[in-house]
C-alpha cells in the first residue's frame, strides 16, 4: 500500500470530526462489513485495563485510521484474526525491549520507529490525537498510564491495514 499523504489524514479527521451522529452507524456498518476482525479487535482488545472512556478513544481512534487507510491505494485487505494474531505477538516483544531501554535509549527507539514507518503521517495522527485530547475540554483523555496501550493497540490496526 502506498503510504497515506498528510492531505489525506487531515482530510479524513476533519470530515470525520464534523459528521452528524446520524451518520455514524452507516459507517459502522461498512467497517463491520469491510474489516470485522479490526473492529472486534477495538471492542474487545484490554478490554480488562482500559476503562470506558478509553476504550471509546481507542474505538473512536480505531475508526478514524481504518477510514485514513481506506483513503490509500490499493484499499486495504480484509484482515484475519491470524494477522492481528501475528502483530499483537510483535508488537508485545518491541514493547518488552523498550521497557529494558534506559530513557535516552528509548527515546531513539521512538525515533527509529518514527523514522522507518511506512505510514509516518497515520502515525503522528495517532500520537497527536491522544495528546491533543488531552487539552479537549469535550473530549476525556486517556490515563497517563493508558496512552501507551491505546497507541500499542492503534499502531497494531494501523499495520494490520498496511498490507
């Protein structure tokens, strides 16, 4: 997939930011029926770690970055269960290193990983959008503590759709 333009993130954040809650269970639908293990993966993934309000950023969030990536060329595949499988293991093991790195080392991981995304703007979208909540009076941010779960299991959606 080619990666998803800057254009294309504010775009969809933006349009999806201004729908009418009418709106929003037509799209539910097209994302049930277009990619069912991504969206049972945002109901149920931490569903013991995360509280309400998490839980819906990391649906809400979920969605925003499907419909990002439905922008792309070509449309992403159907994801199976064993690819989201394959990336939560994966992603749990740079998780593990990056909880043996000493501060300094892990912020160039995070830069390493920045820097060699293959969807850098979907990315820093996901990044800003967890901490730009947080200044959001409407919005409830995620606990401190949380963020890194909610960006853990965004970043795993992301690349599950970036085939």
């Amino acid at each position: 997939m080619q990666p998803i333009s800057e254009e294309i993130v504010e775009r969809t954040w933006k349009k999806l930011a201004a729908m009418p809650s009418d709106d929003i269970p037509k799209l539910l639908e097209k994302m049930e029926k277009e990619q069912p293990e991504i969206m049972a993966f945002l109901m149920a993934i931490d569903h013991d770690v995360l509280n309400q309000d998490e839980r819906e950023l990391l649906f809400y969030l979920g969605m925003v970055v499907w419909q990002m990536m439905r922008e792309g060329t070509p449309r992403p595949k159907r994801v199976s269960a064993e690819r989201l499988d394959e990336l939560v293991v994966s992603t749990a093991k740079i998780v593990e290193s990056f909880m043996t790195e000493s501060a300094g080392d892990f912020m160039a991981v995070m830069a390493r990983m920045f820097k060699d995304h293959h969807q850098i703007n979907v990315l820093r979208y996901i990044v800003e959008a967890l901490f730009e909540l947080e200044a959001d009076a409407e919005h409830t941010a995620a606990r401190e503590e949380m963020k890194g779960v909610v960006f853990k299991n965004l970043k795993i959606v992301l690349e599950a759709l970036d085939q």
